[in-house]
C-alpha cells in the first residue's frame, strides 16, 4: 500500500492524499485543513483519518510554549515527527528532548505526554497505525 501526499505550494500543508494498493483504484482524500482545540490542551489538524483508509491516519499537532499535553495511552502505535519548535516527550516515564527532524515510535498503550519547552508553538506531525478513533484514547490524568 502507497500513500502518496501532495503539498501546496509553499510546501508546508498536505491539501491531497492518495492512497493506493496492487488491487484498488486511487482513493482521494481531500483535507479542509481545520484545526480545532482538543481536551489533550493541544490542537489538531487531521490530514487523513476515513473509514475507508483503516490501516494509518495522519494529523498536525500544535502545542503553545509552556504547555504539557495530558498524560495519557492511545490503543494504536504513533510516529511523532517534529516539524517545527522544540520539546519534550515522556514515553512510560522517561523524558527525551525532541527538536525539528527527529521522529519517536510510540507502541500502543505507552503512556505518554508531550512538553513544549521553547518559545514559538511546537509543531508536529501524528502517524498512527491502524487509524486513530477516540475510543482508543485514554486519559490517565483522571484516573484513581
């Protein structure tokens, strides 16, 4: 299986993904680009994330200088790969800093949270395999 991303024209946002296998027809994903403000205190953009495309999803994280996202486990393995800005992220209780370029695997069910400790929004891109769907998302900082 392919996933093929086109770029605008500056380059920096995904506004069209193909994704193609040996026995299917391109499928078209078409991205309005909405970021919206999620309970985790982060916002999101989500690039790829259908039904019809199960097996990954991606999205755009934005984190505001000073802000720790919930502690928490999602149900499905995650790259994090910086794009801009300068952080750090807890997997099971172990902090790593993380700066533009580098990528963290993150296995299902770790717990994890991510710190942005510069001065301009940390900037991240969320490849989750199988796609992500809330109900794989739990908040630990709830939790008794």
């Amino acid at each position: 299986m392919r996933l093929i991303v086109i770029f605008d024209l500056g380059g920096q946002i995904p506004i069209k993904l193909y994704l193609m296998n040996k026995t299917q027809s391109a499928k078209i994903f078409h991205t309005n680009n909405q970021e919206f403000w999620t309970d985790e205190r982060c916002y999101i953009s989500e690039l790829v994330n259908d039904n019809a495309c199960p097996d990954v999803s991606l999205a755009l994280g934005r984190v505001e200088p000073g802000v720790s996202t919930q502690l928490h486990t999602i149900g499905v393995e995650e790259i994090y790969t910086v794009k801009r800005g300068f952080g750090q992220i807890e997997i099971d209780g172990k902090c790593l800093d993380i700066s533009p370029g580098d990528s963290v695997c993150i296995a299902p069910d770790q717990r994890q949270r991510i710190t942005n400790t510069g001065k301009a929004d940390l900037i991240f891109y969320l490849l989750c395999r199988p796609r992500f769907v809330p109900e794989t998302y739990k908040n630990l900082e709830n939790s008794s």
